[in-house]
C-alpha cells in the first residue's frame, strides 16, 4: 500500500472526470494536492468538489502575477486534504468566472482579485473595490509584478508625502 493511496485516488477521480481540462497535476506530499483547470471548466470543478467529493470548504483565493498570465488559487479542503485548484488567465484580457454560487462568501476574495490583480470576474455583482479604497485610481493593480507607486501617484505627490 501507498503512503499517497488518498492522493492517487483523489487524482484518478478528478482527472477521470475532466480529462484534458486538467494540466499540472502534483501531488505535493501527504494530503496536499495542485492542479491547473481551464478558466472555462473552473465552475464545474469547483461545484464537482464541493457537491461530489465533499471539498465544501473554501479557505481562499490567492492570486499571483506568473508574468505572461496571472492566475487565481483556490485552495479547497474537506478538513483533513487541500485541493489548490489553479487557473489561469491571460495578462493582456484577464477574466475568470465567478465561483460564488457554489461557494458563499467568496465576494471579498474576488473582489481583492480585480482590485489587487486587475482579473476581470465574470459574474460578480457591482460593488465596493475591496482592500482598495473607492478613489484609487482606475486601472492600477498594486500587485502586478511591474506595477510601481508611481504609476499610480506621480512623483511630485510621492515626494509630498515623505
């Protein structure tokens, strides 16, 4: 028997249920799983956690700037595994789908994701930015890899504030 027996049998069921949707399949150690979806089949994987292998717990969202692409990480658990379900989106046109009509309570997660990280979520009612105050200035992503101070406060209003 396999010390990783849980985690092979979690893989085979998902990949048995989405195949090509799924790339980057790792399992990290011990009840500790990662896998890239298809920002077109998020929904479905995630719906597929929660209703059909008892994932019913959201812990977060993390996003991250890979460069090329951002993505979003969503990082399941049925309280003793974690599933991190990753997708990602292009820079140029970044869009995911909203996953809060399987996970209540996701909003200020998304939220921080179009704010912080300028992804487009689909499906996301109109509302507050959040963390970012209302008057931050459009178009600006604080956690962009090329995103500067200045870029959202010119110099001569950085140099005011010291």
């Amino acid at each position: 028997m396999s010390d990783l027996e849980l985690e092979e049998r979690l893989k085979k069921r998902l990949e048995d249920k989405f195949g090509g949707d799924i790339s980057e399949f790792t399992i990290q150690r011990r009840r500790r799983l990662w896998l890239t979806v298809k920002p077109e089949r998020l929904v479905d994987m995630m719906r597929f956690l929660y209703s059909e292998m008892e994932f019913n717990h959201l812990s977060t969202i993390t996003g991250m700037d890979l460069g090329e692409n951002l993505a979003a990480f969503y990082h399941t658990t049925d309280q003793h595994t974690i599933i991190t379900v990753r997708a990602k989106t292009p820079r140029a046109t970044p869009v995911l789908p909203t996953v809060r009509d399987v996970f209540a309570g996701t909003e200020s997660y998304e939220r921080e994701l179009e704010d912080l990280f300028g992804i487009k979520i689909e499906g996301l009612p109109p509302g507050r930015h959040y963390p970012l105050p209302d008057d931050f200035p459009p178009g600006q992503h604080p956690l962009r890899k090329d995103w500067k101070l200045t870029d959202a406060y010119p110099e001569p209003a950085v140099k005011e504030a010291k």
